[in-house]
C-alpha cells in the first residue's frame, strides 16, 4: 500500500512539474492536498520549510488560481482548488488569446515579406512552444512531417503520459497528420501511436536519410530534434510554399503503410 501511495505521489510531483511547478512549489501544493484546510503554520510544518517561504509559496499559487483561501479569526487559511476549475482557468484564456489574436491580426508585419525565427533549446521551452502550436492551430487542421520512429525525439522530450494528453488535444481538433518515415523503419512504430490519432504514414524510398523531425504546417517550418534537445521554427511563406511542394513530391514518390 505505501508502496502505491509514493508511486501515486512521484507521479502527482511529475505533472506539477509540467504545469511549470517549481521543487518548493510541489512540495507546498501536496503538503497542503495531503492536509486540506490549513494554515500557513501547519503547512510549513508538513512541507519542512521556513514558514515566510511556505507563506510566499502559498500567495503565488493563490494568485494563480490553484488554492483558494479565507480568513477566519484573523487566522488565514488555505486549501486545493479541484483541477475542473484549473480546465476551466486555461480554456478561458485560450478563448481570451484568440480574441486577442483576430484584434491584432491587422498591427503584425506582413509575414510574406518578413520572415520570423524562433528557437528553443530547453526541454520546457520547446514543451510550451509544442502545445501552444497544437492549441492555436485551426480545427481539422494538417500537420505533415518527416520522423524518424527509432530516434525517440518526441520521447526524449514528453512522458508517455503528456504525450497521450497531446493526442487527445490533436483528435478534439480533428487535426490529421501525415508523416513520411525512412525506408524500412514503419516496423518500428508502436502499434497504439498509429490506432490512437488520425495520422497518415508512408515510407521514403531507400536513400533519403533523415535524423531529426520536420514539420510542414500551414505557416510555418519546424526542425526538431531530441538530442540535443531543439526546436528552430521559422514563418515565411515562400520558405513554406517551397518546402510544401518538396514535401508533396516526396510523399508521392512513398510507399502507404496504413
């Protein structure tokens, strides 16, 4: 049994750490789940840190919506706010970004005539940059890329638990992928990545190598690797159009596997 409950919690610290948890962060925030309504004094005490940090701590996730808290007695107190209201946090702010997104449209530079690069080279920079890509892409949307399954690039960078999670983002969205890997290697792919998602695969014909990840999108390049970890990401539509034709080309001469 406490074999289960440290199981439970290391994976609980996991996906706080995703959420951009820092260490003292998880720390207070499982104390506090552990407790539930609680002063600053006894959390400190859970949690086995000063109790002016625990006290920071505890404002800052107030402030971002993850604890709620009340006063009683002149005594404030603190407790977990239920991961529906966290859901319903983020998709506000999705809806709040697009708005702001159609506002703004006619204030951006033409992005035919000046072209846009972005780089990351952080596991939780290119995490961000990832679902932040998935979430403002249009529904039934096309991502067409090029992998290379043995490499592990996507592995490298999410658990298998936050790729699900990305998944299931892409088939609300009814996004389809249309992936090319090298000759030989679709043996290579896991039975429930392919019967999961909407996706596409052909295999390139024998000679064209290929090590790190590209994507084609809409509007954009992306070159992605796992080690190093990376992401070069770069809008332009002529750079786009060119390699949109060069992936056509290469996609009619593959061979479907599914």
């Amino acid at each position: 049994m406490i074999g289960l409950i440290e199981l439970m919690l290391e994976k609980i610290k996991h996906y706080l750490k995703e959420l951009g948890f820092k260490h003292n962060e998880i720390i207070v925030y499982i104390a506090l789940t552990q407790l539930g309504e609680s002063a600053a004094a006894k959390i400190a005490k859970k949690a086995n840190l000063p109790r002016t940090t625990v006290i920071s701590i505890l404002n800052k996730l107030a402030e971002e919506n993850y604890l709620t808290t009340h006063k009683y007695r002149g005594t404030t107190y603190f407790w977990i706010e239920s991961p529906k209201t966290l859901i319903q946090l983020l998709e506000s702010k999705i809806t709040l970004a697009n708005q702001l997104n159609d506002m703004l449209t006619d204030l951006y530079r033409s992005e035919s005539h000046f072209p846009f690069a972005y780089v990351y080279d952080t596991k939780k920079g290119i995490r961000k940059f990832i679902e932040k890509l998935l979430i403002s892409l249009e529904k039934k949307s096309v991502i067409q890329t090029i992998d290379v399954p043995e490499m592990g690039n996507y592995h490298k960078i999410y658990s298998d638990d936050i790729s699900k999670v990305l998944v299931g983002l892409k088939n609300n969205r009814q996004i389809t992928t249309r992936t090319l890997v090298p000759h030989n290697s679709y043996k290579n792919i896991a039975s429930h990545k392919i019967t999961s998602q909407n996706i596409k695969i052909r295999e390139l014909p024998l000679g064209i190598n290929f090590q790190a990840s590209l994507w084609v999108l809409k509007d954009m390049i992306v070159h992605f690797s796992g080690n190093p970890p990376f992401i070069v990401a770069i809008k332009h539509e002529l750079i786009v159009s060119s390699l949109t034709s060069v992936y056509e080309h290469l996609w009619n001469i593959s061979e479907a596997k599914n």
